[in-house]
C-alpha cells in the first residue's frame, strides 16, 4: 500500500499563522463560533468565513493582513455587523477581521470636545463618555448599542442629526488605519484646520473597508443641548408634509432632527413595539421635528411655528421630558426592527432632491407593485436631508427586480442611489449607474493603488476584476 500524498493546505497553513498572530481564543474556525459573524442585520447577505480574527492592537490587525495578503485570501473588515448592504459579512472564503477588541475610549480632551476611540468602541459607549463631559457625539442612530465607530466612519453613516451636524466624516479629525500590506497610516490627534496635501481621512469615511482598516479615530464633539422638544404631527399626504418639515427647517434655527414615516409604518411599529400611538387621530403621513438649545428652551418658538403651519391640535403631539420625547422617537426609529420582524427586506436607502421628495413617497409602491404586485412597501426616512428609506417585503433576498424599480425610479428624480448606508454587495451594479463610468474608473484606480492584490472586502463596491 503507498502512503497517502501529503497536500499542503495554504488555507490550513493561514489558520496556524492567524492563531498565532491573535492568540487562539480570538481565531474563530468553529462554524457555530463563526455564525454571528456570517450573516448580516437584515438576513439577506451571508457567506462562510475561512475564520473570524478578533486582533486586540492596530500591529496585529497589520501581521493579519500580511499574512492574508500571502495568501491571497480576502478580508471582511467588521465593527458592529449593523451595516444594511452586506458589506460586513463574507461572500465565501474571506477572513472576518472583527474590531470588537478594538474598543478603547483615550485621550478625551474635554476643553477642546475631541476623542479619540477604538474602531471598535460602539457609538452608546462614546456618546457615555461625552455626556459624562458635556459634549455629545454629532451624528446618532438607532443601531447606537452595536453600531461601531469605525464601521460608522467605514459607511460614513448619517443618522437623524446630518441637517445640523453632517455625516460622519464630518466629525472626523484624524485616524489610525492600516493598509492592505499591513503599514499604518497614523494622523493623530488631528487638527480642525489641516492642510498637509490629500484629505484621506475624508478618503477613508466611506470606503467600506475597501482601502484600509480603521483601528482609531479622533472625533469632533458637538455640545449637549439641554434643552429639547420632540413634537410628531400628522399631515394629510407626503407633499403637505415635506412642505412643513421645508417651513420648518427655514424657521427654526433650534432643528436638530426632522423625519417622515407613514400609517402603515406606524402600524407595523405599533404591533411590533408595542408602543402606542401619538395621538388617537390617524393621518396617512407623519412628521417628527426635534429641537435642541443649550441656551433657550426651545419648546415655546416649535409650538408657534407649529400653529403658524395650521398644524390640527388634534394630530399634533409635543413632548419635552425625556421620556415623553423617547416615546415619540420610538415611533420612527422602531421601523427598522418592525419591518424586519415581518420578513427579509430590500432596503433601498437612496437621497432625493426634496423637491422630490414626496413624489418619491407616492410613487415607490406603484413602480414595486408593477414588478411584484404582492410585494408591501413601507418608505420613512430623514426627510430634513432628502434622505427616504424604502423598504420593501416580499421579494426573495436574490431577487433584484423591485431593487431595480425603485433605484430607477430614483435616478429618473436626480437622486442618489445611496444616501447613508453604502453600496456594500448591494448596489455593485448601481454604482456605475449613478456616477458613471469615468468617475468609478478613478475610484478603482485609488483602490487599485492602495490594495493591489485587491484583498480588502472584496466584491464590495465594485465587481471582482475579471
Ligand atoms: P459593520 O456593519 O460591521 O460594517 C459596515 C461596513 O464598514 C462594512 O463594509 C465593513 O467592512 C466596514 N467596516 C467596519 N468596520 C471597519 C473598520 N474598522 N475599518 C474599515 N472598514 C470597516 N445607518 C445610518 O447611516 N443612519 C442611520 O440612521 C442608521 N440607523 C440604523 C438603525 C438600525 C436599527 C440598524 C440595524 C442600522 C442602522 N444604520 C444606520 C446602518 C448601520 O448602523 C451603519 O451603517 C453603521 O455605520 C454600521 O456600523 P457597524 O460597526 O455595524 O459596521
Ligand atoms: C433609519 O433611518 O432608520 C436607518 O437608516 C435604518 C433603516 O433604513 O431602516
Ligand atoms: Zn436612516
């Protein structure tokens, strides 16, 4: 009998070499230690990974990506895996780097209201720490208990606050990140005005993992307003609505979140939550307006530009206590959660001109229901940026049918095919439909550049290289 042949195993090999670059707990080759990892928030993206690595400093996350980089095996960058495009999560094969170890929050410089923090520290625990001073983070959101900061930077997330703070890479004064072929790019701490050649932090927010790893981050503070009125009203159609929430924004100075959702949304809230409504009257489309003053108490100028809107008392409520605004924000932000409880859903995050905003509205389920009559559509969003969220349940997850209807739908009205939440595996092929091809011709040379080999995140953002 001859002896069986000896097949060398690269992958084999890479497991060993990760195991001893962050220790054996923190290489994850079990597929039950690996499921949390795989899938993404919404269920429509998963893959295998070949492991998940959890390093604990920026020269670990670097020997990874060397060691990955011989290999030639992908890496998935992943924070608080809340991303709705499936970035985060591998196509088959990848290694998952996962920040979570990366959490520190140092160096708060509380007279300047900047931090800096781990890539991996979530957004609830950094916007602790910054009240605890004072200061607040510029940009929230819903998925605030997972959400990281470096995945934040990575999608350059927006949130409920861009109209009066902007998107993540905004808040962005310097970085720590480590390149394809393991060297680290450091600007730390970072200054306000800064004028030393390229913007690559600017570069960096938005980039979906693609050019490089964030492991540190110095943040922009805002101050905490203490003083704050939530109001949520109701309006007859989308078009009376986005003119008020338009009224709004001119008049009030004190705006910090203006948002749209619709009865049926709130219907499926309601069931989900189990929250109550904000007033017994029902109105097919809502608005919630928040303000917020660290001098004035802003409640008494929303009340008269809520009157000076002929706003009916009757589909208007207004709430200044803490619990009594959590209560009215349950209402909005509740929807991501309440449509995912129903089904997988095709999340088209897209921006329009608010002009045609409420066209947008209004239209969205008829051009889905022509591609798929059965399909249900639930559309809410920041309306105050021209940002709307449709949502639509039924299609199969691989099914792009509706994707195409609505994103057409989208361009047709001179909008974005994505506003705040990234192309991701998503919107590969819309990509080139909204830019073109000479601009993303130019993105690919920068990522060629800067990851020849093209190990980071692929199939992110743009289609392998055949
Ligand atoms: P992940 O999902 O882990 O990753 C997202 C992308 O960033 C992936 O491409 C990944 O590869 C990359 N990445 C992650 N970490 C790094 C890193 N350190 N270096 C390089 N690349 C990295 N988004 C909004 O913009 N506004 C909202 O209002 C909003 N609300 C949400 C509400 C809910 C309930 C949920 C579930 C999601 C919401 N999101 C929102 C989407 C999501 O929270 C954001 O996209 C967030 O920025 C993702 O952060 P994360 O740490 O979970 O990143
Ligand atoms: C939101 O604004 O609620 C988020 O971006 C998540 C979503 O689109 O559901
Ligand atoms: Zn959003």
């Amino acid at each position: 009998m001859g002896q069986a042949p000896c097949r060398y195993d690269p992958r084999v090999d890479l497991i060993e070499r990760l195991r001893g670059i962050v220790g054996n707990s923190h290489c994850l080759t079990d597929a039950t230690l690996r499921a949390g990892y795989e899938t993404d928030w919404t269920r429509r993206f998963n893959g295998e990974a070949l492991a998940v690595v959890r390093p604990g400093s920026a020269d670990e996350v670097g020997a990874v990506l060397r060691a990955c980089a011989e290999a030639r095996v992908g890496v998935v960058p992943q924070g608080g895996n809340t991303g709705l495009v499936g970035g985060s999560v591998p196509r088959g094969g990848e290694v998952v780097l996962s920040t979570l170890r990366l959490a520190s929050i140092e160096d708060f410089d509380a007279a300047a209201g900047e931090v800096t923090v781990g890539a991996g520290a979530t957004l609830a625990s950094v916007q602790a720490a910054a009240e605890s001073a004072g200061w607040a983070v510029g940009v929230d959101l819903g998925a605030r208990d997972s959400a990281s900061i470096g995945g934040m930077v990575a999608t350059n997330a927006g949130g409920a606050n861009v109209l009066r703070h902007g998107p993540m890479r905004q808040q962005l004064l310097g970085f720590e990140a480590v390149r394809a072929d393991g060297s680290v790019l450091l600007r730390l701490p970072g200054m306000p005005k800064d004028n030393t050649g390229y913007d690559l932090a600017g570069l960096l927010a938005g980039s979906e993992g693609t050019l490089a790893v964030l492991t540190r981050v110095r943040l922009r503070l805002v101050p905490r307003l203490a003083q704050r009125a939530v109001a949520v009203v109701g309006f007859a159609d989308a078009t009376t609505a986005v003119g008020a929430a338009t009224q709004l924004r001119r008049e009030l100075g004190s705006v910090l979140a203006l948002e749209l959702f619709t009865d049926d949304g709130l219907v499926l809230v309601m069931r989900h939550a189990r929250v109550a409504p904000p007033f017994a009257e029902r109105r097919p489309v809502y608005l919630l307006v928040e303000v917020g003053s660290d001098v004035a108490d802003p409640t008494d100028d929303l009340v008269v530009a809520l009157d000076a809107l002929g706003t009916d008392a009757a589909a208007a409520a207004v709430a200044t206590d803490p619990g009594g605004r959590h209560r009215l924000w349950q209402l909005r932000e509740r929807h991501t959660e309440a449509v995912n409880a129903e089904g997988v859903p095709h999340k088209l995050d897209v921006s329009v001109p608010l002009a045609r905003y409420a066209e947008l509205i209004e239209r969205a389920p008829g051009v889905v229901a022509a591609v798929d009559p059965a399909a249900r559509t639930f559309s809410y969003g920041h309306v105050g940026d021209g940002n709307v969220h449709v949502n639509v349940l039924g299609p199969a997850p691989d099914d792009e049918a509706v994707d195409d209807a609505v994103l057409g739908l989208v361009l047709e009205l001179g909008g974005s095919v994505s506003a705040e939440h990234g192309i991701g595996v998503a919107k590969v092929a819309w990509l080139v439909r909204d830019r073109g091809e000479t601009t993303v011709a130019a993105m690919r040379a920068i990522k060629d550049a800067w990851d020849p080999a093209g190990i980071l995140n692929p199939g992110v953002l743009f289609a392998p290289h055949s």
